[in-house]
C-alpha cells in the first residue's frame, strides 16, 4: 500500500473503501479528542470555581487567632452599632424635616385660602360700590345752571332780613314787626386808679415791694458705695514689723502699709472692685499667743477719672491660718543680758573671795564682829586691792547689765510680702473728698 496510514487504520483490501473508512475515523477520532478536550477544560474551569468559592471569605489569620477573630468581631459589631445610631439620627432627622414641611404646606394651603376668600370679597365689594355708583348716577335729577336766576337769588336771599335803624320812631323805638321794642343805653365806665405808698424811715432803708422766690437746687443722687460689715477684702502686707509686747504696745502700736490685691468678698455672693488701694494699720505683739494683732484704721484709692478716696475704715487682719492676728518668731534679747549678768556677778564674788582672804574676824561679848587685816606684804596688799577693785565693778557691770535687761522687751518679728485677710467690722462707705466737702457743707448749715 502506498499510504500507511490506510494500512495502518483499515484492513479492508480494497483501497477505495479504506480511504472512505479511514476519512470516517479521522472524523471521530478528530471529534473524540475535541470533546475530551473540552471535557477537561470544563472539569478544571468549575473546579477552579468551586475552590474560589470555598475560599471566598474564609480568613485563615481570624481562625487561627481567637484574639484576632474576637477583635474583629467586636470592631465589626462597634461599626454596626454606629451605622445603626446614624441611621437612627437619620430617620429622627427626616421624620423632623417631614413634620416642618408638613407644617409648612399647611400654613401656605391656610394663606392662600385666606387669600383667596379676600380677593373674592374684594371683587364683591367693588362690584357692589359700582352697581351703587351706577344707580346713583340714574336716580340723580339733571341740574340746569342759569347765571340770571342764580344772581335773583342770591339778591333777593337778604331781601326780608331786618336792617338796623330803619323805621325808627320818636322815641326811637322800632316796630314791633320783629319783637324789639327798646334800645338799651350803653353805662360810661368809670377809670378807677389806686395809689400805694411805701414809707421810707431814712435814706438807706428800703422796701422789697416783689422778691423773687429761691427755687430749689435738685440734687443730683449720687451712687453710695458701701462694703458692709463681714467683707472679706484680700491684702498684702508692704511693710514688715518688730510687733513690740510691752504693756504701752498696745496703747502706742507700730503703723503697717497693706495693699489690696484681688476683689473684696462681700455677704451673699457679692463682690466689690477696691484692687490695688492702699490699707493703713497698726499693729502690736503678744507674747502669750505670740501673734502680732493688726487693726486697720484707713482706705485710700484714686478712682479711673482721678478721684481721691481717703475715708476711716475699721477693720481686723487675719493670718494664713484664719486666726485673728499673724504668728511670727519671737526675738528677745534679755537672755544675753541676763548672761552678762551672771558673768559680772561671778567675778565680782571671785573678786570678793581673793579680798577678803587675809581678813580676821572675831566676834566681841555683845554679839557684834570686827574684822581686822593680818600683817601683809606690799605685794599682798596690791593683790588684795585689785581683787577688791575688780569686786566693785563687776557689782556694777551687774547693776547696768539688769537694768538694761528691764528696759528691753520681746518683740513678735513679721514680714514684708504676707498675704492676709483683713474682715471689716463696721459699714464701709466710699466717698470722694469732694463729696466729704459736699456732706461737710450740708451739715454746717443743718446747724444753723
């Protein structure tokens, strides 16, 4: 055979049935390979499909991770939750807006009715004013104007009225045509004068005959400004003292300088502005609490148009700890004295004893003693002496040193740059020294 393929797929022994048959098996040999193919295309197509949708949201790190998976979930049901709440905010919101424009449409539809019945009554009531007019016009009688009868008229309209002396008799009376009978004669008046006379006693005396009365001066009613009794006005001390405690202290204390610092406190919740004035004191020691006592005496200010404040204010100054009175160190110096003291007295016994060391006493019958030197040396007797002189000033040194120690005093030390609180005791009134002048005035003349 010439083509082994026709060998190879047919064994017919004719060569032109083979060809037929060798073309009818390429045919479904050609077909059976192509549906294989398509077959196989199919099966990996759907799997490959399939496998995307097992996978499809499956996540291996959440499965894997309980902490992961339980994050996400409660992110996810917070997220849920605030579209919830947005989509509730919303609803309120459209349903709010729905409601407006429900009111909206309803206040128009009410307008444009009320519009509507006014326009209406408006076309009725000119209709009607024309239909009136036009009737009017139809029952009104045609008016002819005729100058000739009109000027008869008008001279023949004062034609019956009476005239004024006319028809007169002798005694000059009128017809009794109208009612009138008599004239009435018309009295002369008679010019009355009066004269007033004012005695003059001499040449500088004289008679306020019209004096003009005074009016009174309205005064303009001033704004009082008062701090009552309690306020708690807030101070800085600008000056430190040595607060004496001596018993004359209290009667001649040491003045002290404050400056307000903030708004002063007042009953009820109130405040008044006084920052920055100036608080004039004075103050004393006590050395059984050892507080320095500080009483304020005066306010000064200057106002925002230059007005001068300087009134008496009573007042006591509290310390940090809201105690009346400011606690401070105690400095005395009497135990140095005192010291000096025991020194010079401890020299002068020591100078004593060396004096009297070569002394004899003896005691005589009636009780009395005699003292009496032994035989001493030159060099004893100034030894002696020195003993004795140094005896008799250190007396002396003791004597200075004790009086000096009664002159001088503890004091209580406070200073500068303390902050205190100072509680007014009586009513606190700010007056300008104008109007001190005014009140001043006004009294002087109540006197009189």
């Amino acid at each position: 055979m010439k083509n082994p393929f026709i060998k190879f797929f047919s064994n017919d022994k004719n060569p032109v049935d083979a060809q037929k048959n060798q073309n009818k098996n390429k045919v479904l040999i050609f077909t059976g390979i192509f549906v294989i193919a398509g077959a196989l295309l199919f099966l990996a197509g759907g799997g490959d499909k399939k496998e995307s949708k097992e996978k499809a949201g499956s996540f291996n790190l959440v499965e894997d991770d309980p902490m992961a998976k339980t994050r996400w979930v409660g992110e996810a049901s917070d997220d849920l939750t605030l579209a919830k709440k947005r989509v509730d905010d919303l609803d309120t919101r459209n349903k709010e807006l729905a409601k407006q424009v429900g009111d909206l449409t309803k206040i128009i539809s009410e307008m444009k009715k009320e519009n509507d019945t006014n326009k209406r009554n408006y076309e009725l009531n000119l209709k009607n004013l024309q239909e009136a007019q036009k009737k009017a016009a139809e029952s009104a009688p045609a008016i002819i104007l005729d100058d000739s009868k009109a000027k008869n008229k008008e001279e023949d309209l004062y034609k019956n009225f009476p005239q004024p002396n006319k028809n007169l008799n002798a005694n000059g009376q009128k017809p009794s045509d109208y009612g009138l009978t008599h004239f009435g004669d018309v009295p002369e008046l008679n010019e009355v004068t009066q004269t007033r006379y004012t005695p003059i006693q001499d040449s500088l005396s004289f008679t306020n005959i019209a004096k003009p009365e005074e009016k009174e001066k309205i005064e303009k009613k001033s704004t009082r400004h008062v701090i009552p009794t309690g306020s708690i006005v807030k101070a800085v001390l600008l000056s430190g003292m040595d607060a004496p405690t001596m018993t004359q202290a209290k009667t001649e204390p040491l003045p002290v300088l404050m400056k307000v610092t903030d708004l002063s406190i007042l009953p009820n919740r109130w405040a008044y502005d006084i920052n920055e004035c100036f608080l004039m004191g004075e103050g004393y020691g006590d050395l059984t609490s050892e507080r320095a006592y500080i009483r304020v005496n005066n306010i000064s200010c200057i106002t925002n148009k230059g007005e001068k404040i300087d009134v008496a204010m009573k007042g006591a100054a509290t310390g940090e700890d809201g105690k009346l009175g400011l606690r401070g160190e105690v400095v005395t110096k009497q135990g140095a004295l005192l010291a000096r003291t025991l020194i010079a007295g401890f020299l002068q016994g020591v100078g004593e004893g060396f004096a009297n060391q070569n002394q004899i006493v003896t005691q005589n019958g009636f009780g009395g003693t005699t003292t009496t030197n032994s035989d001493m040396s030159a060099s004893a007797t100034l030894q002696a002496g020195a003993f004795k002189g140094l005896s008799k000033s250190a007396e002396k040194l003791a004597d200075f040193y004790l009086k000096m120690a009664d002159q001088v005093s503890p004091v209580i030390e406070i200073a500068a740059g303390r902050e205190i609180n100072v509680i007014t005791t009586a009513t606190l009134e700010l007056k300008t020294l104008e109007e001190q002048l005014q009140d001043n005035s006004k009294n002087n003349k109540n006197k009189r």
